[in-house]
C-alpha cells in the first residue's frame, strides 16, 4: 500500500483516516498472507491498544475523544513507513502491519508506535482533564505464530 492510498481509493475509518477494520482484514491482511505463502516470506502484525479511552468519552463529550483518535492516526500516519497500513481496530487500538517484519522488528515496531502516541501533545490533553491513559501493545508473526489470519489476529490480541 502507498501512502496517497489512504482515504483515497480504500475504506477508512471517518474519525482516524486510518483504514477500515474489514477492509484492513479482508483484503489487506488477505492479500499478504497469500504473497507471503507464495514467496516464503514472513510478515508480522502489531497491536497498540489505549486503554481507558472510553472514560474520555464516558467523562466528556464523545468529541473529545474523537478528536484525540483523529490526532493520534494523523501521527501514526505520519511517523509510520510507507509500507505500513494501518487500521484503526476496535474502539481504542491500531493494528500494524509489518511486511518483511519478524518478532524482534514487530516488537519494536510496536514500541516506536506507543513512543508517537505518548509524545502526542493530545495525549497530555486527554491526561489533563483527569484520565489516565494507559497502553499495550502485542504482536503476532507469519508463519510463526499462525499461517491463517484468525490465528495471527488471535495472537496479536492475546499479546497485548
């Protein structure tokens, strides 16, 4: 994926830009187990999940937490490689993927990626008004941890 794809072409998610879960799922991840499986070559995912987001919105105005998320994918955007789709998954995580990656580079892939999140100045906002969030992160590698994407997503899920 190219980086002009965003918001282009693709489904995204209205509030992040980043791309849509299913589409991240179905066609994304889809298409690079097959050229993995194809060409022998491995790939990994990884997950950053904020936890406690919902308080924002339980506490404030759901715009106050839509605009942290809007602020926090412009940064992953920005911070990540080109070669990186990301997708907003869930409520409060993001989902990597790391093409060429094996778990020593996803897990500091991940690491790189909660760096961005808490050098975000929308994040000192959020803790600002009362909230503490907090992160994780997991990783799953192909083939090693799984050769179908139930299994990878499972992983990654499980790891953080």
């Amino acid at each position: 994926m190219i980086r002009e794809e965003y918001g282009s072409r693709h489904p995204v998610d209205e509030v992040t830009r980043l791309y849509e879960e299913d589409y991240f799922f179905n066609s994304i991840l889809e298409s690079e187990i097959s050229r993995s499986k194809r060409h022998y070559l491995n790939f990994s995912l990884a997950r950053i999940n904020l936890n406690n987001l919902s308080q924002v919105g339980d506490k404030y105005k759901k715009e106050v937490k839509d605009q942290f998320l809007s602020e926090i994918g412009e940064a992953l955007i920005k911070r990540s490689r080109v070669e990186e789709p990301i997708a907003r998954y869930s409520d409060s995580s993001f989902l990597f993927l790391l093409i060429g990656t094996d778990e020593n580079g996803a897990l500091g892939a991940a690491q790189r990626m909660k760096r961005v999140v808490l050098e975000s100045t929308c994040l000192a906002r959020v803790q600002d008004l009362g909230v503490k969030v907090t992160m994780s992160a997991g990783t799953s590698t192909y083939p090693a941890d799984g050769k179908e994407k139930e299994a990878l997503i499972n992983k990654v899920i499980e790891d953080s």
